[in-house]
C-alpha cells in the first residue's frame, strides 16, 4: 500500500511542473509568444501550442496513470530540446540550476516510463 501511494504522490509531484507549465502558456500566452520570438524559434506561434497541448495532456495522462510511459517518453523527447534551446549552462548560475532541474526531472521521468505508474492508476498497463 505505501507503494502504491508513493507512485501517486510521485505522479502527481512530477506532473504538476507540467501541469502548470501548459496552463500556463495558455493564461499568458502573449508574453509567452514574445519570449519563443525572442530565442529565435522557428513557427513560435506554432511551437506555443503544441508545447502546452504536449505539457497539459501528458501530465493529465501521468496523474490519472492512464498511457503513463508513453506520456513520460513524451515529455522526455520534448524535454531534450527545450533544456538544450532555453536553459544553457554556460549562461551562469541561474540558467546552470534551471539545466540541473531539467535533467533532475528527465530522471525521474524515465524511472517512471521504466517502471511504470503503480497500482493506483487508471490503466496499469500505460
């Protein structure tokens, strides 16, 4: 039973980053534009979308454990050039410590897709 509510609580923690993130870019999404424009992404308009779709469902999926490996392969695909484009290690402490975060998570997302969401999850299996 501690496990399977340790695996919840671990989904739902790891998600939320998520979560918010997409919501995010939906509430402000303006600043959020200008912000792509100005690092130089290409389609930015194109890329703010699907990075909040991306963001919000996958972390819906990872919290209900519903497909949670695929969501978690997902976000880990997505966060190997978001980490690379937007938080550079050589850009200083702040963006080192935003790097380390991003690598910290990517962890944590692969144990999950290699283990799976635990019992208390809409579909075992995912």
């Amino acid at each position: 039973m501690t496990q399977s509510l340790a695996a919840l609580a671990g989904r739902i923690l790891i998600a939320l980053i998520f979560l918010l993130s997409g919501i995010d870019k939906v509430v402000h999404y303006a600043p959020t534009l200008g912000y792509m424009t100005k690092v130089g992404l290409p389609f930015p308009e194109l890329l703010l979308i699907v990075s909040a779709i991306v963001e919000i469902a996958a972390a819906l999926a990872i919290i209900a454990g519903w497909k949670t490996r695929w969501a978690a392969a997902a976000l880990v695909l997505w966060m190997i050039p978001v980490t690379l484009v937007f938080h550079n290690p050589s850009g200083g402490q702040e963006q080192m410590v935003h790097f380390m975060k991003n690598v910290s998570i990517t962890g944590g997302l692969l144990v999950l897709w290699a283990l799976g969401p635990g019992a208390w999850s809409v579909k075992r299996s995912g």
